[in-house]
C-alpha cells in the first residue's frame, strides 16, 4: 500500500515563479491527507492529477496567509464539483469561528458539512486514529499558535511463513488470527508458537511535518524515530538571528531537528525568495545531517522506498 | 504608449489546470491597473513576468471567491517586498470593512496604506479621472452587487503639421497650447486657425470589464463605442436557462452587447470548466459577433492595434 508525500508548494510567505506557498499531500493507503492549503493549491492539485475527491482530511497548521489562502477556493470548488463527503477539518482552535464568517462574507454556501477539529495546547494530541493511521498534533514555537503533525501507519500484521502453513495444515479461517500474532493450536492439540509460524509485517510507515518554528529542543522528542521530517528552513545558517526574530529556522536547525530525532530523511522546504537556487541551502543541512533533500514542487517522496533514496 | 489586456485568468469560479479565476492587467501608459484578483492571480503575474510595483489601482468587480482569493496574498506580498506607496482599491462598498477585519483575522500586517472606493449605486460614476485616463463604474446585474469598469483614455493633444512649423514660425514655447486647440498669432498678428496647422492626435483607446452578469439591455449603453469589450460568456447558448438562473451569460448574450455597444472587438472569458475545448464556444458568438477572441491564460491583447487583429 503506498505511503507516499507530494510537495506541491515549497515557498515561505513570498512565493515565487518556481515555488507554490506551502501545501503537502500525503497518500496513505490511497487516502489523502492534505497538510496545509497556501493560495493555488487547487492549481497544483490538478497539475499534479491529484483526485480533490480522495481528500477528506485537511491539516491547517497556523493561520498565516502562506499556509491557509487555498482553503476557501478549495472548499468552494469541492462544493462546485458536488461533493457531499464530510470534510475533516483540523486547525488551530480560534478558526472555527473565523471560517464560517469567512465563508459567508464571500457567499459561499457548501453542500458538504465540515467537521471541524480545533488544535490546542501545547503537549503531543492524538487527533485522528482509525484502523490503518493515527495522527498527533504537537505545537511549535512561531510567531502564532501553529502546530506539527505526526502521522504513524499503525503496526502491521505478521506474516506467516508459507512452510509452516502446509506443515502444521493451518486453515484459512485461522490466519487473520495468527497474523495479529495469536498462536495456533494444531488438529493434534499441540500449541504452535506464532514466532515459529510468522515473521514480523513490514515496519510502519511514518512522516511529520514542521512548519513554522524556530528550532526548540523538546521538538526532536515529539517526532523521534519517524521515517520522513519535513522540517522548515526558510534561512541559511548565517540568518540565525533573523530566524528566531521571525519564528523561523536555518538550515542547520532543521537538520539538528532532523540528527536529534533519529530520522531515516529530512526533506526540507519553505524556503525564503531571496534564494533563487537552494544548492546551497540541501548542502549546508548535509553537513550536519546527510540525508537531506530539498522540497521541490510538484515532486513525489515515496516513503515506503525511503531507504534507496 | 501601450494600451495592452494582459488575461491572467479566464476560468469561472471552477479553474482547470489550463485556466486560472479571472484576473485581468490593463497596462495604459505603464501604468498597470489590475481588475480582479482571483486565487493565484499573484504567480501568474510573476509568470508574466509583470512587475508588482507598477500596479498601484485594485478594482474587484464582487465579492465572489473567482475575483477576489488572490487579494489576501498579493497585498501581502506587496508588504514583504518593502511597497509604501498607497494602493487604490475599488470594491463594493461592504468589503471596505471585511477587508479589515480579514487582514487581521490573517495577522497580517501592511506597512502601506489603502485607499478604499466603494462601489456602489446602479448608474455610471466616475471612480478615478487623472490627466491620462478615466474609470467609470455600472452595475451589472449578478447574484451579489457586481460592477463593471470603462476605462478610457483623455482624448490625445493634435499633432502639428510639421510644414505649418516653418511657415509660420512657429516658435516652441506655444507649441504645447496649440495642440491643446489653440489658435496661433503669428508675428505680423495675423491669427492662423488651429485647424489649419493641426491634425486630430490618434483616438483614444478604450476597455471595458463586464464580469458577473447576466445580459441585460442596458449594459450596452454603458459600454457603447469602447474598443474592447471583455464580456463573461460562462455558458453556450443552450444554457440560456442556467445562465439566467445564476445571474451569468451565455455566448450569444456576450456577442449581443457587443454588437448592440458598436465595440471594435469583444473578448469572451470566464468559461464554465464543463468546456475543455472553447473553439466552439467563440464560433458561437462569431454568427452574431464576428471580430470575437478568446480570453487566454497569459495572452496580450494589445487594444492600441485591435485593428489589426
């Protein structure tokens, strides 16, 4: 099952000829999970043949305009198209009032209903958790409540070894039971250990998204171990200082983020306009953590082959 | 000096991956006066590589998401980009509020001023008279108050007949007053008629914006004798019904006001993304409107030649 990131805006506040205002679609079993909404990211979705009806969870991280002004007109032409799904909504808890005044001043009217989930607090939050993913929310440091997320692919089952089902005649009815790690008792009475009948599912498969914080120690903890980090860096490491004026981070924070929580790959984006080729950017974020890859429109990261990167 | 349409957008409220919401750039003397501001409108202007510090006058038809998404992001990009110069802003008269209130709503902070001009009223009013050019505004009839916008440009000073300059002597600190219409003296105070050593300076050139609307009898008055004519043709004509019902036009309704206003030329737009192909939907206006162009993504429609189209 894919499990797999599409960067379709990698711009900070100023986009720029090359580059979208943030936007990132994950696929997770072919569900879509859509992590922050800039202006055009309804283009960008069809550019990219990204199907609007797969998606019915959006992520809003923090209410800068960089991050939110796609919302309306994806939302008005999810209505136009005659969708009539629920649409999971999860943002930063004073918008649920601004939305629906926002939404009304513009005259537009949904045929779908919008289930709106407020992000608070500053402590990890388990916000969404079904048969296949859980979601946890966590807060940054910017210059407005704006929050991470962590998604994780629940445990997979085991596996069962092909030999051992025609050696122990293990019937089919059995197995969904022994592959979430039952052990099987034989026609003769004897108790066959799972662990000599199976071996372990493909490891889970996770992503976590931050954007925007300046660098705080406690973040490595809220999203260690996970797969992938997208992490911001809007500056070089020589604008430190104007990074934390801003509420933003250098290179070298992303890249210290990505060292301290043990990543398997850092994809880094959100990138300032003054830079017009990111080169430089990647490699100096390589040389505190190599395996950084630049955020890049349009681009898919599948994180189910992250290890041949 | 140019008089040249620049269409950024000429989707309807649907955009498609060819077709952005509308947005539309008038260049009058290098000067840039933007008309609408649908979602993206921002990235198409970089794509067209039209610089954001010559645009110093906003008009937004109505308040529906297609014309006005954009907004948000633009001004906000003119603020990172160090604008101070006051930026005109055209609107109906309620956004004067909303617009405050979403800025804020957005943290966002513009270290320039805006000048607001409600729009309001049925007939023709002049919103903006300087010495090169004038607007004037008419409601049009849509769902929500919807304006439309005449620019014309001040009749052109008269050429003087080079000959007449050495027949007559005609020094040069009384040239400006004769191609303003003045009669001249010359030395021995015989008075040369301003006919007779002048020739009429070209026609001034002309647009006009009708978007939303739907067709109405009066509208040609308001547009009469403008060189081009953009008009919304949303639907065919079968749709005649639709179109009506959502306060939009259909191609013939589009071609009609044309002919009826004696427009050099009429640009249709703003089609319904049901159309993947508009070849037919221009033919269509052609059997009532002949000289009828599409509106095009990132195509100039230079008005100072419309002649030679």
């Amino acid at each position: 099952m894919p499990f797999k990131l599409t960067i379709l805006g990698s711009s900070s506040a100023l986009p720029t000829s090359e580059r979208f205002p943030s936007a990132h679609v994950l696929n997770a079993h072919e569900r879509l999970f859509l992590i922050d909404c800039g202006e055009g990211t309804q283009m960008q979705l069809r550019r990219n043949r990204i199907r609007f009806g797969k998606i019915n969870h959006i992520f809003i991280s923090h209410l800068h305009g960089d991050h939110v002004f796609g919302l309306y007109g994806l939302l008005s032409s999810f209505s136009l198209m005659g969708r009539e799904a629920t649409l999971h909504l999860y943002a930063p808890e004073n918008y649920g009032d601004l939305l629906h005044s926002h939404l009304s001043d513009f005259d537009i009217h949904l045929n779908f209903d919008i289930d709106f989930i407020p992000l608070s607090g500053k402590d990890p939050v388990c916000i969404l958790d079904d048969t296949y993913l859980s979601v946890t929310s966590f807060l940054l440091e910017h210059r407005v409540p704006a929050y991470g997320f962590l998604f994780r692919e629940k445990p997979h089952d085991r596996n069962i070894i092909k030999e051992a089902i025609e050696k122990y005649n293990i019937p089919t009815v059995r197995m969904q039971a022994i592959k979430k790690g039952e052990d099987f008792v034989a026609e003769d009475g004897r108790v066959i250990k799972n662990e000599d009948i199976t071996i372990p599912g493909p490891a889970p498969h996770s992503y976590a998204y931050c954007s925007d914080t300046r660098y705080f120690a406690r973040l490595a903890r809220f999203v260690s171990d996970v797969e992938l980090l997208y992490h911001e860096a809007t500056f070089d490491s020589s604008l430190s200082d104007l990074a934390l004026k801003t509420g933003h981070s250098t290179t070298s924070d992303a890249a210290r983020v990505a060292k301290e929580a043990r990543v398997k790959a850092l994809v880094i984006g959100h990138f300032s306009s003054r830079y017009k080729d990111i080169t430089s950017l990647v490699e100096e974020a390589r040389t505190i953590f190599p395996r950084t890859f630049p955020a890049i429109d349009g681009r898919d990261y599948d994180i189910a082959s992250i290890d041949e990167w």
